[in-house]
C-alpha cells in the first residue's frame, strides 16, 4: 500500500511538472533578420548578378488574423552596406500574421518593388515548436528599371527560358 501512494505521489508531481513546463512562456524578444536586393534580370527572384541594396527602408507589421487589427508596427529599418536588416520585437504574436515589407529604395535605377516578394512572412511565436529566438525573413528585392544584358546568358544557364517578356527579342530560344 505505502509503494502505491508512493507511486501515486510521484506520478502526481511529474504531471504537475510537466503541466507547468507547456504553460511556461518563452522567450519575449525576437529578432528578425532578413535581407534587400536588387534584382538585375527582373524576374522577381536572386540570380548570381543581384546586387545587396544599402540603405533600402523595411518595416515589420503584424495584423490579428481574426479582426485584421495592427498588433504590433516596427519603425522603419535602413538596411546596411551588405543589404541585411534586423528588427528587434518585443512580444509574443501567436495570433497575428508579421510582414517585413519593402518601404523604399534608395536606387532611382532600382526602385520597383517586386510583386511576388513585396512581402516576407515570419512568426513570431514562441509556441510554435523553433527553438530560440531569431527569425529570419526571405530575401525582399526591388527590379532594376532595365534587365542587365549579361540576364540572357545567366537565366539561359540556369534553364529558364521565358525571357521574352522580360528580354524582349534578344531572348534565348
């Protein structure tokens, strides 16, 4: 009987433990890091002749996804000479979706943000099984307002041939 309640008690204290432990917060500050581009060839994705862009402007904002109410709006972020940011946030943000958003380009040659990668997702949760506290963003780009003419021969390498829109006549066949 005295091995039972034993048994019982430890049982008792490695549930409770166990309870406190997925009801413990995590970490409160995240840093988002990501980086700006400028995409050379305008294809709306890094090619090896995309350049970092220095003194791009970003902001972070996350919205509640039930009322599309602001949670949370970072101020805007210049990025460095290699084209990187981080954004420290404080708080955890499990029911908000967070957007890095382009803001502006400092290149008048490279100012068009790109329609597929205006915006980088990132969750800012400590409830979401990542461990640690850095979140990196995927790589945003502006377009140049002229491809390169080095592009044909990059994206022919690289097996992309719908060059035509993008290259006009001097397109690969």
């Amino acid at each position: 009987m005295a091995k039972t309640s034993l048994i019982a008690l430890v049982s008792l204290a490695v549930c409770i433990s166990s309870a406190h432990a997925a009801v413990a917060p995590g970490p409160t500050k995240f840093k988002v890091e990501g980086r700006v581009y400028c995409d050379t060839c305008r294809v709306e994705f890094e090619t090896k002749l995309s350049q970092p862009i220095s003194g791009a402007v970003v902001n972070l904002e996350c919205r509640n996804r039930t009322d599309g109410a602001v949670t949370y709006k970072s101020p805007e972020v210049t990025t460095s000479k290699e084209g990187g940011y981080s954004i420290d946030v404080e708080g955890d943000y499990e029911d908000s979706d967070c957007d890095v958003t382009l803001v502006k380009s400092p290149r008048a040659d490279c100012s068009d943000p790109t329609e597929d990668w205006r915006k980088a997702r990132v969750v800012l949760t400590a409830l979401d099984g990542i461990s640690g506290n850095v979140r990196y963003a995927n790589n945003l780009g502006f377009k140049k307002k002229e491809a390169l003419p080095e592009c044909k021969k990059v994206l022919t390498e690289m097996g992309y041939y719908e060059l035509k829109e993008e290259l006009g006549h001097e397109a690969a066949p």
